[in-house]
C-alpha cells in the first residue's frame, strides 16, 4: 500500500468492495469477516494459566478477566491487516454500529496494536453520501458498549458452561443450556402444557340467508333475550365465564327448522360506526422477522441472511435496530413516493413521527428502510436482486413508504334482525365493513398470527341498504356446531413477538437463538409451528426444579435491562458480573446454585405420566411408553414405542390406550429365496422398513417356548482361540413407494439383488451400476455418479440410456438439471473466480471452482451468505489440502515417532464356489412358515427387550 493511504476496516468483504468504490484511492478497504478473537478453548490455554483461566477461559477470581485468542482460522486475516498497517497513516474502524460491531472494532483494536491516530467510523447504509458523510464524522470507541458486549459474552459463558454439564448428565449428552436458549424453549413447552391441559367445549349456533334487494348471511346471536355462547365465553378447562344461552345439535337443529318455517324476519336494528386505522411504524429487526415469517414464509434465520445480503449490497439501512425512527431524508422520500404513486391525499399535512420503545439509544439510529435519499422501488431492482432479496426488499419498502401515509377511514354496518320462531324470539345479526378512505392500505397491510376460535370472527361482507321495519325473507337456515380450540402453537414470528415484549434477548440474536432451539432437539417444525419434543420437557423440568430463577422471564429481561445499563454506563462491568456469579444480598449467584443443587432424580425428571397405568419416559433412543399391569405389579413394567412424528399434546390418555392395544408386528415372512434356500423376511427397522435373508432353520433345532428363538448349543472356544463372528445377512432397504404390508417376495429378491449391473462403458470397459443411496437413486461408473430420475429407474434403466446420461456434462449448461447451482455469489476476494453453492452426493458445498468445503450438518444452503462462504473457504485454504489416506505423517523435529506396526491387510477374498441352485418345495416353505409362527409367539418379548434396551 503506497505511503499516506487510510486504513479502513469492515466487518464484511461485500460491504469492502462497495465502501472502496466510494472512498477512492486515498483509502485502504479490507475486511476482518467478523469477529477475528474470542474466549479461548481449554486446549489453546498454556499451563501457567489453566489454574485461573482453566474452566471457562475466565478469571472469576480476578475481575472477570476474559483470556482472548485469535481463532486459528483468522490468523490469515490478521497478517494482512498488520501488513497493510505498517504503511498506513491513520486507521478507522468501521464496523457494524451496534454494540457487536463496536466490541469487534476493540478486538481489532487490541490485536493490531496501531501506532497511528484510531478513530471511529460508523453509518447505518452504505451509499455514496452516507459513506462520505461517515468519514467526516468519526468519534472515539465507545468502551461502555465493547463493556456490555464482553458482559454479555462472559455471561453466556458462565451461564451455558455451569449449566450445561448438568443436564448431560441428567437428560442427555450434547444438550445446551443458555440465558435466552433456555427461556425460549420454556416459552414453547409452556404453551404445549397449555394445550395439553386444554378441555375442548363444544356449543352449537345457526346461520341463515337474509334476503332484501340481495342475499347476505346472518348468526343468531341471542334467542328470548339470552346472549348465544361464543367460543370466547368459555376458559380452557372447558368451563362457561359467564351466564350464557347452550344450544346442543338437536336444540340447534329445531330452531333452525323454525326460522325456515317463519320465513321472514324484521329489521330492529340499524347501527353503523365510524372508524380509522393508521400505519404500523416502519421495520424494525424483529418486526421484520415476524413480517417476513407471516408473508414471505421465511425463518427468523432466513431473513436476517437476506437482509444482511440487501445491506452489504447497499439497497437497505442496517438491519440489526431497535429503532423505529426515520431521518428527515428517508421522510421525505416516503412522502414524495406515496404522492407519486397513490395521489395528494395519499400521506397526511404533517410527517408521521414514530418513538422507539428500546431503552438503549445508543444501539440504532434508524428502522430498517430503503437506503438513500430517493427510495429505489421494487420494480426498478428486481433484475439486480434474487428472488429472496427482491421479496424481502419489496416488503421493506411497501411498510417504509406506508409508515408515512394517511390514515384509512371505514364505516361497519351491523344489522339486527328478529324472527318468531315457533314462539322463540330468535334474533340474528350481520356486519359488513365499507372503507371510505384506504390511505395507507393501498401500500400494505400487516399480516395477522393465527387466532384461536377464527369462527367467533364476523366475516365482512357487502350489505344491502335495510332500514328499521323492513321485512327480509330468511331461507336456508342451518345449524352450526362449533368446538372452542388451545392457544395456537408458537411459530417463529409468535415466538420472537413473545420475546421481544417479554424483553428478553436481542432481536439480532431471535434468529440464532431459534435456531439453536431446533438444532438441539427442542423443538420441531411442523409447518410454520414449533412442536417441542419430550425431551424439551425434561430439559425445562430440570431447570424449573433446580434453576428457576435463571430462567425466569422476568429475571432474563432484567439482564437484558442491565446489559444496557452498562452499554449506557450507568452500571460498572466487574461489579455486575460479581454479583450475578457469587450473588448479593438480593439474589442468589449462579455459583451458589450449582455448588447446591442436591440430588437430581434424573428418571423422575424424564417422566411425564399420562394415565394411573401408563407413563411417559424419554430415553437415550427417544420417547417411550411404559405400562405397568396392575393385576402384577411385581412384574417389569411393558415398553411400548411412541411414534417420532406425534406431538407432545396428541399423546392423550385414549391415544396412549390405543399405542398400548396395538398389536406388535413381528417379521414377515416373504418366502424362500429359489437361488440359495434362504429364508426372506421383511422388517420395519430403526432407519425404516428393509428385507432380509435368514438362514433357514433345519428341522431337528430346537425352539424356546418362551421367546420363540432358536436354540444353539455351540461347543465353548478353547481359550486364546480367534472369536468367529457370524457373517452379516444380506439387506436391502424398501423404496419410498413400497410398504411393509404389500411388498412381495419377487420384490424382496430385486431389492436384495443391488447394486444392479446395467452393463460395461464400451470405451473404457468400466461396469455400470444402478442403486439406491442416501440422496436418492443414481448410477455409478467408477467414482463417476449420475442422479437417476426416479426408483424404478435403478431397475429398468437400459446400458444405451445410462451411456447417454454419462454423454451429458455432469453441472452447467446442457446438464440434467436446470441449474447446478443452489445459489451464486461474487467472486471470491483470493480466487477472483464466482462462488457457488452445489448439491453433491454428499450434500450441498460451497465450491469457488477451486476449493470444495461441505455445508455443515444442520445448516441449510439458503443461510449461507457471501460472508459465510467466502470465510468457509479461507478457513478451508487455511488448513491445507487433506493429507493422502495411507500417507504417514511428518514426524515434529526432535521428537521421532514411535514405530506403530503395520497395519495387517485383510485377506483377499476367494470366490465362493458355486452351489446348484436349491429348489425351493412346497413343503420348505411350510416348514419356513411354521417355524416363523413359532417365532411369532415371542415378538412382543422382544420388542420389550429392543426398548428395554433403548432406555439402558
């Protein structure tokens, strides 16, 4: 770098590219991809500090002192930014202006040790202007904000390393425990309590046509004077609030037939009221990711990637804010363009001004909005963005410019009307809603959560011009039957609602924090809602018991409280984290509670029951039921399996019953394979249903009467001798379009025969192969693979077709799939070539044509970011090429190693002679079937013994 240059560092290599455009040759743009240190491992912590540091890279006794390390795949990273600072004149730090940014910016800061003036540059959009604009504004670090940020690191620390080790021993290897993780998760189990103690009430109404100059329906609302129950007027024990009307179907049924009788009806009411609704405020990051969840389908974690992406491009302000507040400039550019589009009437004589409810002023200063001074509309981007951020950026902008629009003005219209029906006064009623004005509904209109008991919701409907005294015809009266329903399930946009006014956590954390939820186990998606399992019932139990104040809501808002009491420093760092680790004269400390927890029951904690006999228990292979027989109460209580898909709230007790009187599938026996006289079975295994082949049993063995099995006597091996192990029966997996139940025996044998052989390449003479694999069915030629169509291809694909897929060119144009590309991004700052994400046989990796890196398991190839990859790439180079298999490795200087003996090659196999075919006779396929009845005497002993195991 030429001497007199600046230095400016970003967090990001997309946000590099764009700020070097704007600030031209005078500057230096390079990119520290995020976070370049964190708290130490146990590993990378020498032995003269393991005493203070050992157990969580903090030094409790010694003012929380963190121990720091550069992460060993940034170290690249860090190289290049002390080179590029040695000629420097000036450094600015330009991360990401909240107070994650800011504590980067310190890490950089304590790392690179500059020796030329630091200042600090901060923007919340990336444009030309505001670029400009930050350059002649910069300001000194905020240390109270790097003193929250590494707060709040130590204090998931402590929290998640404390807490943690209890619930591996407890519950379950691997689980996590965290201070907002763990508050969530209650959150969803709680509502599934809720749902699992809700009591359904069923109550009956009718509905009917009202005929004037046109047809509209009516709801009977109140018969002789008494109000109709309502799904809203019962609790969730099934119970009425209040004094109310009950039509059961035949009393419902009757009256319905008496309005039909009547015929007519009169009007004894007209009521029509004015109302006005106003815009919501423009986007915040967690309205944002509730909105893009109801409209746009998207996770918490898929719209926090794609708004990442439109903010390094430069199309959105910062997406990380608590802040609703606009600029004087986005304003006006809300303003002209409502004007421009929707007319003069469309915004009000005054701007609208939004408060931001967030305590913390200093994390954000705009809402999420369109960048610039003149908003881009969706149309004028679509062919610069994708599909996903063009989505995500029309709803950005559609409630930015709304947020500054009029308001909509309506009229509802409810219409009263009395029938005689066989002596009951039945009254009925309609409402229908006009908007005289839309304003701001012509740009957008938020989207809902479901509601419980949708059917107590008046449909709006068009109605006619009635008048007090008219008569209307009523016709096609019918009764309705109605059941109240539990609170709906959280899905991500509830949940993140629900944290955000329970103020707990950040909402640029909602994202992970779910995301964790469900990578633990905790929680499954079914649709849009979040099911917890039964082991998220364990996990909360336990902390309910032996934690319940840190996972209390209130308490985990306080944090939250106090974390901005520091960033604003009105509270000191070491003092709060003294007194929430050893605790105060006010609150236990997290130390106290885990040197006191006592004895934990763990078998206690992973039971739920469900009826007097039955009870619920999660073990290390997942959730069982397990049934004790009164009538023996010494016995061993029964095992029975629990389907993986049912809900925690659709395990009632009748359901229970009904897994309880199940009958216990044993094998199936399919037949005798002709070609060997083995015997072919077909079995609903742990990883799905499969066939297999069994020795037959010769006549004279001898069969347990108790479990059916087939006793052996073998002679004891002499002692030292070899232990022989029986050779593994040949297997073979049903397609997806097969089932246990209708499967064949000709079936069994294809799927017992693969890989096929489709025939030899005739240029190269290499065998062809058809089967199934984890992805699907393919054909294989070597190492060389080629997805298959469909299943039934791995059977009748011909040598001519499968040489004519191979002729094809295996990714790009003219390919077997439209596109081999998942998703594309720009080149890659070291290669200079484009990355992309692909779909391999072994699952979606980012490749830069020249380094291959695997998406981790558990992530999905749509949350990965340009960041993302071009990180996992360097992280990759950083490594090295993977070491030869075989090859011996370098032995360290002055330390040879130690000879290992060679490993011994396994025998070469010998072909096995080939045996005549056995005739399968009529009478061996008897015996097969008598001897698997006998076998079939003892399924259900064996089914305990798999589960019994299942719990060990």
């Amino acid at each position: 770098m030429a001497e007199g240059k600046k230095l400016v560092i970003v967090e990001s290599p997309t946000k590099m590219r764009s700020i070097q455009g704007y600030l031209g040759d005078g500057y230096e743009v390079l990119s520290s991809v995020g976070h370049i240190r964190d708290l130490a491992d146990k590993k990378d912590i020498p032995a003269s500090d393991k005493q203070a540091y050992g157990k969580y890279s903090i030094d409790v006794d010694n003012d929380f002192d963190p121990y720091y390390v550069v992460s060993d795949r940034k170290t690249k990273t860090v190289a290049e930014l002390k080179r590029a600072l040695k000629t420097a004149d000036e450094l600015l730090l330009a991360t990401d202006e909240d107070r994650e940014g800011e504590a980067i910016a310190w890490h950089l800061l304590e790392t690179l040790k500059p020796k030329v003036p630091v200042k600090r540059m901060v923007f919340h959009e990336i444009t030309k202007d505001a670029i400009q604009a930050a350059i002649g504004n910069t300001r000194e670090l905020d240390t109270d904000l790097v003193d929250a940020q590494e707060t709040r690191r130590i204090l998931d620390r402590l929290y998640g390393w404390d807490v943690s080790p209890v619930l591996w021993y407890k519950v379950k290897t691997g689980l996590s425990a965290g201070r907002v993780q763990s508050a969530a998760t209650r959150m969803i189990v709680e509502r599934e309590r809720e749902r699992m103690a809700f009591v359904s009430a069923e109550y009956w109404d009718v509905e009917a046509v009202a005929t004037s100059s046109a047809g509209f329906t009516v709801r009977l609302v109140r018969v002789d004077g008494g109000q109709l129950a309502r799904g809203t007027d019962f609790d969730d024990t099934g119970a009425l609030k209040k004094a109310v009307v009950i039509l059961d179907e035949k009393k419902a049924a009757a009256l319905a037939l008496a309005v039909d009788s009547a015929g007519s009806g009169t009007v004894t009411k007209v009521e029509a009221k004015p109302g006005t609704r106003s815009p919501y405020a423009p986007f915040t990051t967690s309205t944002m990711q509730q909105e893009a969840g109801r409209k746009l389908s998207m996770s918490a974690k898929q719209a926090m990637s794609v708004a990442q992406r439109l903010y390094e491009k430069g199309y959105i302000t910062y997406m990380r804010t608590d802040s609703v507040a606009l600029s004087t400039q986005a304003v006006q550019a809300a303003r002209s363009q409502a004007v421009a589009l929707y007319g003069d009437t469309a915004v009000p004589l005054k701007p609208r001004v939004y408060k931001s409810k967030s305590k913390n002023a200093q994390e954000a200063h705009e809402a999420i909005r369109p960048s610039g001074e003149n908003f881009r509309t969706p149309k004028s981007v679509a062919s610069e963005l994708d599909r996903e951020e063009h989505r995500l950026y029309d709803l950005i902008w559609k409630r930015t410019v709304a947020s500054q629009m009029a308001d909509a003005k309506y009229e509802t219209t409810t219409v009263t009307i009395a029938v005689d029906a066989a002596g009951q006064k039945a009254e009925f009623t309609a409402s229908g809603t006009v908007y005289t004005f839309r304003g701001f509904l012509d740009a957008y209109e938020e989207g809902r959560d479901e509601k419980r008991n949708s059917q107590d919701r008046s449909d709006d409907q068009s109605l006619p011009a009635v008048a007090v005294g008219d008569e209307l015809a009523m016709s096609d009266a019918e009764a309705k039957g109605h059941r109240t329903t539990p609170k709906p399930r959280f899905t991500e946009a509830s949940l993140v609602k629900a944290l955000e006014e329970h103020g707990i956590g950040r909402p640029s954390t909602f994202a992970s924090i779910i995301g964790t939820v469900i990578d633990r186990g905790y929680a499954t998606k079914r649709g849009q809602a979040l099911v917890p399992t039964w082991l998220a019932f364990s996990v909360v139990r336990l902390l309910e018991e032996h934690f319940a104040h840190l996972i209390d809501y209130d308490f985990t808002a306080s944090l939250e409280d106090d974390l901005d009491a520091i960033a604003r420093g009105e509270q000191k760092r070491v003092e709060w984290l003294r007194s929430f680790y050893f605790g105060s004269d006010s609150h236990v400390g997290l130390r106290q509670v885990v040197d006191n927890l006592g004895e934990i029951d763990a078998r206690a904690l992973n039971s739920t029951p469900i009826t007097e006999n039955a009870t619920l228990r999660f073990g290390k292979y997942g959730p069982y039921l397990e049934v004790a027989d009164p009538a023996a109460p010494d016995e061993k209580p029964r095992i029975v399996n629990v389907p993986e898909d049912l809900a925690p709230d659709e395990l009632t007790a009748e359901k229970a019953q009904e897994l309880i009187d199940a009958p216990v599938a044993g094998d199936r026996v399919l037949g005798v394979n002709p070609e060997n006289g083995k015997i072919v079975v077909v079995k609903d295994g742990r990883f799905g249903p499969y066939v297999q082949e069994n020795d037959p049993v010769s006549d004279d063995a001898e069969v347990d009467e108790t479990t059916g099995e087939v006793v052996e006597e073998k002679p004891k091996p002499k002692r030292g001798a070899k232990k022989e192990t029986a050779p593994k029966p040949r297997t073979g997996s049903l397609f997806r379009s097969m089932s246990v139940d209708t499967i064949d025996l000709d079936t069994a044998l294809q799927l017992l025969s693969l890989p096929r052989v489709v025939g030899a390449d005739p240029e190269t003479g290499d065998e062809i192969t058809a089967q199934n694999g984890r992805y699907g069915p393919y054909l294989k030629k070597g190492t060389d693979s080629r997805s298959l169509d469909s299943e039934s291809q791995i059977f009748d694909v011909t040598l001519e077709k499968a040489l004519e897929i191979y002729a094809q060119p295996k990714y790009g144009a003219g390919s077997r799939r439209a596109s081999s590309a998942l998703a594309e991004f720009e080149a890659d700052p070291v290669s200079n070539k484009p990355i992309r994400i692909r779909d391999g046989r072994f699952g979606a990796y980012v490749t830069d044509g020249e380094t291959n890196v695997t998406i981790p398991r558990g992530q999905k190839p749509e949350d990965i970011t340009f960041e993302i990859a071009v990180q996992m790439l360097a992280d990759k180079r950083a490594k090295g090429p993977a070491p030869k298999r075989g090859a011996a490795k370098k032995a360290p200087a002055k330390k040879p190693a130690a000879k290992k003996p060679a490993a011994k090659k396994p025998a070469a196999k010998k072909p096995a002679a080939k045996k005549a075919p056995a005739k399968a006779s009529a009478t061996d396929v008897e015996k097969a079937a008598a001897r698997s009845a006998a076998a079939k005497k003892a399924a259900a002993t064996r089914a305990a013994n798999a589960a019994k195991r299942r719990t060990e």
